[in-house]
C-alpha cells in the first residue's frame, strides 16, 4: 500500500494568502482540501461534493461553513483514530469557536481554522507515510 499523493501546504501561507486576498484564496484551499480528503479516506467531510456545500455556504452566508470545517476536523480526527496513527489531536471544538467568532473579526479567524485544517491534515500524511515506510499496514 503506497501513501496518497497529498499536496503538502504550507499552514503559514494558507493564513497569508487568505488575508493578502482577503478571502479569495479559501474557496480553492476548500477545493484542494476535498480532493485530499477524498483520496485519503474515500469521501468528502459532508458526502457532498466541493461545489453543493460551496453553494450551501453561499446560501445560509457562509453558516453552513461552520458545519463543514467542523466535519473536516472530524474526519481528519476520525481517519487517523482509525488508521492507528495516534494520538488524534481533536481541532473540532476550536474550529467552532473560531468560526462563530469569525462574524466579529471580519472571519481573519476563519483564516486561521484553515491553518490549523491544513497543518493537521501534513501531520496526518506525515505519520501515514512514515507507517508506510516502516512496512507496518494500516487499518482501513
């Protein structure tokens, strides 16, 4: 079994590039983060594709979101719990926070829930792939 082919992210620039754009940026780090979700544990966070919940996102002014970076957290928690790649470090319940509060801050901390995604997500594909290397299989 090979490792997926993830594309590593930088957490610092995901938080740059998202102030810089003030935004803009996020719908593609959303979009890449899907793919890499898809191919490493088979499905998406919501089981619906990139594009339904970015419209759902649009529709209920980006609540919907809140439920979705919940749902990343949890499978990326969920998906190393499984595999045996622990300790899990749980980033649910700072993601809501950071979420709800990002209606005060004009969602710069919505920028950083990404960062703290995306450098879970490196640290994920780090230890699957230093157990692939070790010859040790994972659980599916």
């Amino acid at each position: 079994m090979t490792a997926p082919i993830i594309e590593r992210r930088e957490p610092a620039l995901v938080l740059v590039l998202s102030i810089i754009t003030l935004g803009i940026y996020l719908p593609f780090w959303y979009h890449g983060i899907y793919e890499d979700l898809q191919k490493l544990d088979g499905r998406t966070p919501t089981g619906h594709g990139f594009w339904l919940d970015f419209l759902f996102v649009l529709l209920t002014f980006a609540i919907y979101g809140i439920w979705v970076d919940y749902q990343i957290s949890r499978q990326l928690t969920d998906f190393e719990d499984r595999s045996g790649l622990g300790p899990a470090q749980d980033t649910s319940i700072i993601t809501i926070i950071l979420d709800v509060a990002s209606y005060f801050t004009a969602f710069v901390t919505n920028f950083v829930t990404s960062a703290i995604q995306q450098d879970q997500l490196n640290r994920l594909v780090e230890k699957l792939e230093r157990r692939l290397t070790s010859g040790v299989e994972v659980p599916a």
